[in-house]
C-alpha cells in the first residue's frame, strides 16, 4: 500500500509542478486529465473493494475471480459497449443484481448493500472508464437518489480518509 501512496504523492508534486510551468508560459495545451471529482473518488474506491475482484482494476472485465464465472464480466472501458448503457441501466443492474435486470445471476444485487448515493457514486466511476462514450439517454422519469441531505462524516470526507488506501 505504502509505495502506491507515495507514487501517488509524487504524482502530485508533478501535477502542481505541470501546473505551475503552465501558469508562467500561458496558453500551453493541458497535458495532464483533470482530477476526477469528489463522487468519482468515492465510486473508485467503492468499485475496488467491491466491485474489482470480479469486473478487474481496470474494469475491463478481468478480475480475479473471472475463472470461476461461467458468464464474464463485460469490458466496461469498451466505449461502444458503454454507449448503449443509459445511467439508468447502471443504477439498475447494481442495485438489483443480474437476476434484476435479466443478466447473469452472477451478478450479485447490492441496494441491500450500499445506499442510493453510493451507487450513483459507482455509475459516476464507471463512466470514467470509458471517457470518450456518450452515454444513451435514460428513460425518463427517472431521477437519482443523490446524496442524502446532510454529508456523511467519518469514512466519507476525503480528507479523513485519504486516498487511496
Ligand atoms: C461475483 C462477481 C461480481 C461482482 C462482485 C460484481 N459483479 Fe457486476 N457483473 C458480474 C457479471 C458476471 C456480470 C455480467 C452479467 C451478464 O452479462 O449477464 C455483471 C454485470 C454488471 C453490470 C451490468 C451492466 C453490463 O451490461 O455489464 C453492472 C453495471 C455491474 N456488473 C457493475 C458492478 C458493480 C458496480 C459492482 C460492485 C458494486 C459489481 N458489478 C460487482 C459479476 C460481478
């Protein structure tokens, strides 16, 4: 865990430095992707304790458990895949599970699990995954649970917590 940590603070430090340079020379194209928000850091690190021994790291399907599935995962960083998925479709076959939404039962259901914002955290990541896919349309009416009224303390500030493990 330890080098993880300090690769990542290193990271950083190059990412200010990157910054700094730019500031001073003006106009020079943006060489580093802009951090990811708040709620994809909180879907990344939901997605790895729950999600990646099966749908891998990287989400490409890979994880470590995929010997063991009859039905794999799909490769959530195909964009032309991705592109078919409204949020809606996400949202769903999280909280139900496979047997929900008429995919492997494999797929175990997790609205017992995580709570509605936690999983709408875990849709925003995976559309990380495969940037460059529109996402389809939701069917509407449909509106996410987002966070609750009042921020959670403890595990859910950033700050607290650090990132990653
Ligand atoms: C035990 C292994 C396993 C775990 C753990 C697991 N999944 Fe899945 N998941 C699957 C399999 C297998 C499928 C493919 C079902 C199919 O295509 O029939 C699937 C399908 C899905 C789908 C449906 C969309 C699609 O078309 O592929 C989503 C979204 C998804 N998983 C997200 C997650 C997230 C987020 C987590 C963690 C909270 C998670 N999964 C945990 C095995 C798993």
């Amino acid at each position: 865990m330890w080098p993880k940590r300090l690769l990542l603070l290193c990271c950083g430090f190059f990412l200010l430095w990157g910054c700094g340079e730019q500031s001073e020379q003006g106009a020079r194209p943006l060489l580093v992707k802009p951090p990811p928000s708040e709620q994809v850091l909180r879907g990344a690190r939901l997605y790895r304790d729950y999600c990646a021994y099966c749908h891998g790291e990287k989400g490409n399907g890979k994880g470590l458990n995929t010997p063991y599935l009859p039905k794999l995962p799909r490769d959530y960083t195909d964009g032309a895949y991705m592109r078919e998925k409204s949020d809606q479709d996400l949202y769903e076959a999280i909280a139900q599970g496979g047997r929900g939404v008429s995919l492997s039962p494999l797929m175990p259901p997790y609205d017992q699990t995580l709570r509605p914002w936690e999983i709408w955290d875990l849709v925003a990541f995976l559309r990380t995954l495969a940037p460059q896919a529109p996402r389809k349309e939701s069917e509407s009416p449909f509106s996410f649970p987002q966070r609750e009224p009042s921020p959670l303390p403890g595990p859910y500030s950033l700050s607290s917590r650090g990132l990653p493990r």
